[in-house]
C-alpha cells in the first residue's frame, strides 16, 4: 500500500485506468477517518482535544494499492481533478442510444399504430410563422 | 447483495448510512472498462447498498454523489451538503439579500 500527496495519487490513478483498459477492474473507495486509532481516539476524546478528520482515499487494480487523504482544505480542489480523471476514463458506458434503439424498433414493429406516445425526446421539426 | 433500482433512493438511503456511523462506512466505486459497468457500494459493515449501471448518464449522477461523499467525509457527517455547489450559492444569496437595503 503506497500512501501518495493528492496529486501523484491522481497521476497514479491516471495510470491505473489506462493498463484495466482491456480486462480488470478499478476500485476506489472513500471513508472519513481520523488516521489514529480507536484507543487514541478515545483518549483524545476524554482529554477535550478536537479530532481532525480526513478523507482516506484508496484505490487498487487488483495487484497494486494506493492511498492518499484529504483535509477539509483539499477536498474541493481534490474532487474538481478526480472529476476530471473519471470523465476521461468512464467512456466504455453507454449512452442514451438504447432509448433511440427501442423507439425505433417499436415503430418499425408496429407500423399500424398510427402515432407512437412514447415519442417525448424527439426534436420537432420547428416550422417557420410567415 | 442489495442492489438499489433507483438512484435518488440509493442516494438518500447511502448518505443516511453515513451519517448514522462515519466511522464504519466507507464509499467504493468499481469501473471495468472491458464490460462497460459501475458498481456504487456504501455500507457500514453490517448493511450493504449498492448500485449498478451500464449507462453514461449514471457516471455522471455518481459525480455528484462523489461531491456530496467529498464534503461529508473531510469535513465531518454533520457537513452541510445542500447538494454541494447548488444549493451552497442559494444560501450565500439569500444571505446578501438579507444584509442589503433596499431604498
């Protein structure tokens, strides 16, 4: 487990989803902790100190793990970029096509049916007033 | 496994699963891109909700769920969320509306 800065974290998971292009998977998961453990916690609890809670955030391929963790600080400039990274790299699923696919499907078997209702998202041909 | 047909539910339902106990529950996201599918899970360990999907508008639903777990989780399960940016610009108008005066 590489525990990384927010940004080669995100070079790194660049990275990762470039090579799981072809087969694999990319998991990334987000928990609120304060890196210390339970008895510490407690103690700094009982002791009055304010906890200062990050966001961890992991990511694996499966074979290699990295880490990094947020503050409150870096939180909104971390989320903008990984926003980004996941933009560019979630392009494998599919788009509205199925929708079009079934409409048309459905006029082409039911060609004595008049009018098909279900007709909502298609643009209408806008007809110029004289 | 629980999966969850509709977002919104998979939403509240998740955030709620939060802020019951942020110290259990963590947020997990698995893309393949070989299949073309996403799978959303939140649990605290003893409760699982999941989500999937093959479909691009979900990718981008599942960016604003990631804002929402951004702020929750740096800044604490008592965070004001609003929908992050949305809502946050509301109340930051509405308070210049209340400090103005009007003549």
């Amino acid at each position: 487990m590489v525990h990384l800065q927010p940004d080669p974290f995100l070079n790194e998971l660049t990275s990762m989803y470039e090579r799981s292009k072809e087969k694999g998977s990319v998991w990334v998961t987000l928990k609120h902790s304060s890196m210390k453990s339970k008895a510490k916690r407690k103690k700094m609890e009982t002791e009055g100190e304010t906890i200062e809670y990050r966001c961890l955030v992991r990511a694996t391929d499966g074979k290699k793990t990295i880490t990094t963790s947020l503050s409150a600080k870096d939180h909104q400039k971390f989320q903008a970029s990984y926003a980004t990274v996941l933009k560019a790299h979630m392009n494998a699923l599919k788009k509205r096509e199925r929708r079009d696919k079934k409409r048309t499907a459905e006029v082409e078997q039911k060609p004595a049916s008049s009018k098909n209702p279900v007709s909502s998202k298609k643009p209408l041909p806008t007809k110029p007033l004289l | 496994m629980v999966y969850i047909a509709s977002w919104d539910e998979f939403v509240e339902r998740s955030v709620q699963l939060f802020r019951a106990d942020p110290q259990a529950s963590r947020y997990v996201m698995k893309y393949r891109h070989c299949d073309g599918k996403l799978v959303l899970k939140v649990t605290d360990n003893r409760e699982c909700l999941k989500f999937k999907t093959d479909q691009a508008q979900d990718a981008k639903k599942m960016e604003k769920l990631n804002n929402i777990f951004f702020t929750l989780m740096a800044r604490g399960p008592d965070a004001d969320i609003s929908e992050v940016s949305g809502k946050e610009q509301v109340e930051q108008q509405a308070s210049k509306k209340g400090r103005g005066r009007r003549q």
